[in-house]
C-alpha cells in the first residue's frame, strides 16, 4: 500500500484567472512566481523522503491488514488483537514503511528480514495450540530466537508474561533496543547472544517461537522448552529442499513433533557478531 504525503505541486498550465486576460497587458497580468512553486516542489519532496506517519497511524490501516489475514484462514483471536495495537510501520526503515501493511517481508539490514504479518499470525498462532497455552490462555513465559527490528517481540509482549528475546547482530539488537524503547516493556528482556544456545539462566519456556530456520532443532531449545510448552521454528525439509514450521511439544515422556506449511526464512547461525 503505497500512500502519498501531502499536496502535489500546482501544474501548468494555469487557469485564466491565475494568468490575467489575454487581452491584458502584461503589467496587468498577475506575475508568475517560479520561486514560489520550487520551494512548494522542495516541501513536497522532503515530505515524501521523509513520511510523517499521517494515515499509517490510523487503527483502520491495521485493522485492514487483519481483516486480510482472516480472509486468508487464520483465526486467533489474541494475535489480532495485539496486531491492531502495535504499529508495524514503526519498526521498518522510513523509506518502506509505505508497504509496512502489505503482506509481504521486508528488508531491516544485514540480509535480515522483518517477516510477512501472515508468517508471523500462523506461528504464533501455531504456538497457541500448545497445551501450556490453551490450558492458561496465554503463551507464558516465551523465548524468541531472532529479535530483528522488534516487531514480533512487541507483539509477544501482549500475549505471554514475559519474554526473553536474543539476537545475535548487534546493530539488529540496537535497533531493536530503539523501536522498543518508547513502548517500556517491563516483561521483555533482549539479549545480544548465540540464539541457538538458547538462553539457559531464564529457562524452561512454555513457549520458543524462531525467525530463522536451520537444519535441525538445536538441542539447547528442546532442553529449555517447559513440559506442556511448544516450540514453533523453520526447519529444512530434506524432501522439498525447502523448508517448512516445525512445531515440537513437550510432554512428560519426551518430545513430539509435527509438520506444517512451507515457509522461507534466513539461516539460523551460530556466533555473535
């Protein structure tokens, strides 16, 4: 969804009325003001360089976006209702945040991605089938592997207790620790570390939730996820060669697993840079 900011310039030619007669004589005739009409063009420029947010921060944008999703068969409820409260054209670049409600990833730096709101609506969404989750009605204390531009961790925030987010590029983690600043998230606590280990001092977890896909499920994420609690990752489907979610419960006798749709996200990796 493209949105245009502010007047356009006045386009020639003008009206009579503007001109003066063309019987009149040009001292009568009202001075063009070519000056004027660049300075106009360089406000109109700098508004569209730089959107001011006018429109975007309308409910009706995202309640737009919502309503698509739930044309497309998604039906949970909290995911909505947190997706109608935070803004996602406040955690994307300012030069794409004309497509922050379109249905589409968008690129946050460093070939990292925010993901579509619909990826990010199934996983959660697959996360609330969880028993921990239907049993209290929320995702619980979760961890999020893969912190990006913040976005998905301000949407955790409203749905589990408390959230323990790690990422391991530190200008993402910045940029995150910004977008997330203003929204003073007492449950949230973001991490600059190795995703794949997890993050052992605040485990178990009712819920892992990652934005990056990898071979196998790390086996430090199996040991911290809580009994009851579910795990919702990309994983490589040997297969198709693609990779799909992958969704892990824990019961009292070890670990199922089931798999779902096909999806398409970065590499998980190891290291912190």
């Amino acid at each position: 969804m493209t949105r245009r900011h502010g007047p356009s310039a006045p386009r020639f030619p003008l009206p009579l009325d503007k001109l003066g007669s063309k019987s009149g004589s040009p001292a009568t005739r009202e001075p063009l003001r070519p000056q004027r009409l660049l300075r106009e063009a360089a406000q109109d420029a700098a508004r569209l360089a730089t959107p001011s947010g006018l429109g975007l921060d309308s409910a009706l944008v995202r309640q737009r976006m919502v309503e698509r999703l739930r044309a497309e068969g998604l039906r949970c409820e909290p995911v909505f209702a947190a997706m109608l409260q935070v803004p996602r054209h406040a955690f994307v670049d300012t030069a794409l945040v004309g497509q922050a409600y379109e249905d589409t990833s968008l690129p946050i730096g460093l070939g990292q991605t925010i993901s579509k709101p619909s990826v990010v609506a199934r996983m959660i969404e697959l996360l609330y089938g969880g028993e921990s989750a239907r049993r209290h009605g929320h995702l619980g204390k979760v961890l999020e592997v893969g912190t990006g531009c913040g976005y998905q961790t301000a949407l955790l925030a409203r749905l589990g207790r408390r959230v323990v987010s790690i990422e391991r590029l530190r200008p993402l983690f910045d940029k995150a620790t910004a977008n997330l600043a203003t929204w003073r998230l007492d449950s949230v606590r973001l991490v600059h570390g190795d995703g794949m280990l997890g993050h052992g001092p605040n485990a178990p977890f009712d819920s892992i939730i990652a934005a990056a896909g990898g071979d196998a499920v790390p086996q430090a994420w199996l040991d911290q996820l809580a009994v009851g609690g579910r795990l919702v990752a990309p994983m490589h489907h040997a297969a198709s060669g693609g990779q799909i979610l992958m969704v892990v419960d824990r019961t009292a006798t070890g670990w199922q697993r089931s798999q779902h749709e096909g999806v398409h996200f970065v590499p998980l990796k190891s290291g912190v840079l």
